[in-house]
C-alpha cells in the first residue's frame, strides 16, 4: 500500500489574480478550485479538496497556501 500525502490547504483570495483562466483551476484533480459561473473568478470548496497540494506547484501567485 502507497503512503497519500495530504496537507490543508486555504485559498488566498487578496493574492490571487481572479484570472477566469486560473492555472490551478486546471490542475486540480477533484474540482475543489473551480470558475464561479456568475463571477468568472476562482474559487475554491474546502470540501471537496483531498489535499493532494498540486494547488500549491501550479499557483502562479501564491493563492493557494498550506493551513
């Protein structure tokens, strides 16, 4: 059996861009960064998060954080 990583991570909303085309959104495998529908900007549903941290590698900004 493979030992899984997983680290808390939070969303940073003052250092993000609120780019519609968000790196991270892409990267994430669960869908715990989405683009709000109304907004077009990023955001993030804790509870679908695993804490996986590719959040982490493809945040060009720093938004996303370890808790």
């Amino acid at each position: 059996m493979e030992a899984t990583i997983t680290m808390p991570v939070k969303f940073d909303t003052e250092s993000c861009d609120r780019n519609p085309y968000c790196p991270v959104v892409r990267a994430c495998p669960t869908g715990a960064m989405y683009v709000e529908r109304k907004t077009f900007r990023p955001s993030f549903d804790s509870e679908k998060c695993t804490g996986c941290g590719t959040c982490l590698a493809f945040c060009p900004h720093g938004a996303m954080v370890e808790e």
